[in-house]
C-alpha cells in the first residue's frame, strides 16, 4: 500500500493494463486488488452478509470512488472492482469469525472486542461487533457454516481464490497457446496449481 499513499500524496493515479478479457495485469493489478480489500475493510460493515443489501449502496459507491481517484480503469471495471470487494469483505468476516470468535462463540467475553480486534480493524464499532456476533450465534448461520464446511471437504478443485486462481492461471495459458481457456480447463490450471503447491 505504500505505493498508493505516494500517489496518493502526489496527487497521480496508478495507470493500470487489462487483458482482452478485461481483466487487469501485472504487479500494478496486485495492488489495486490489495487497495480494493484495504476499502472492503474500511467501508463495509462487517454484520452485513448480504453485499447486496440496499444499506450497503452508499458505500459500495464510496468504494468506487476511491478506487477511480488513485486508479486509471475504465468505467466497465465497476463491476469487477465490487465483486472482488464482495470478495475481500466476505474473506474478511472468515478471518474474523476464525481469529476471534469461533473458540469463544458460547461465552460472554466474545461480546467484547479484544485489544488485537481494535487494531487491526479500527472501524468496526462495538455496536457493529455486536451484530456481527448476534448473527454468528444464530442456527441459521450454524448450518450455513456446516454446509460451506462440507463444500470445501469435497470440492474436486479446491480454492482459488489465491494469487494463482482462474485470472492469472488463465493469462498463463493465453500467453501459452494464444487464447482463452473454457471453463472446465480454467479449473484444471487451477487444480494443477494446487498439486505444485502440495509437492513443495
């Protein structure tokens, strides 16, 4: 992010390349992805599972302001730069739920930000703490929690929601062979991807 705060103090924006397909390229699309989850973490409430509630309008919008002022994209990239907030946002609430919550979801004291829940998440409120807590205590989200459990066990694919996921591996194979990969051979890449990753 260091990058950004320079631009940022001077007044410039991160000129950005996309692909054919429209999806951005290189280093500099590694930091507008990171700038993107740094604003996910800023402007959405955490208690807010649903990113397409109208209570979020307002700031998915600011969202998108922040990223066209230290940002060259084109409009079309509105879409995309949500979505992958969604994503950060939703990453953000497992993160949460899995450092602070899960082992103490049954007692008092998770009602109560810890020190560490201050610091690095300085615009959760206690007030949206405590709605993010109410929620997670809920039979709804208990089953929702098992069956997302139950997915990841027996997902063929496994994530790909990393670094390496269907976007990038895809560019590989574009400069590779010239085009495109379909669908079922994007997952392959990815799932190869995961093998290399498993025999390091």
């Amino acid at each position: 992010m260091r990058r950004v705060h320079i631009v940022r103090s001077k007044g410039e924006r991160i000129e950005v390349s996309f692909d054919a397909r429209g999806q951005p390229l290189g280093k500099k699309e590694d930091e507008l992805q990171n700038w993107i989850g740094v604003l996910a973490r800023e402007h959405i409430l955490v208690w807010i599972s649903n990113f397409r509630s109208a209570d979020l309008a307002p700031r998915k919008e600011r969202v998108w302001v922040e990223v066209i002022t230290f940002f060259t994209v084109e409009p079309s990239f509105k879409k995309q730069a949500l979505k992958s907030c969604a994503e950060s946002a939703k990453n953000s609430r497992y993160d949460l739920y899995q450092a602070f919550v899960r082992d103490h979801i049954d007692e008092e004291i998770v009602w109560q930000r810890s020190e560490k829940v201050v610091h690095n998440y300085p615009t959760i409120s206690q007030d949206d703490w405590e709605k993010f807590i109410e929620y997670r205590r809920t039979p709804e989200f208990k089953r929702l929690s098992e069956q997302g459990s139950e997915i990841r066990k027996n997902s063929k694919y496994g994530s790909t929601g990393d670094r390496d996921g269907y976007r990038k591996r895809d560019q590989i194979h574009f400069k590779k062979t010239g085009k495109y990969a379909e669908r079922h051979t994007r997952m392959a890449l990815v799932n190869n991807r995961h093998k290399e990753v498993s025999n390091l």
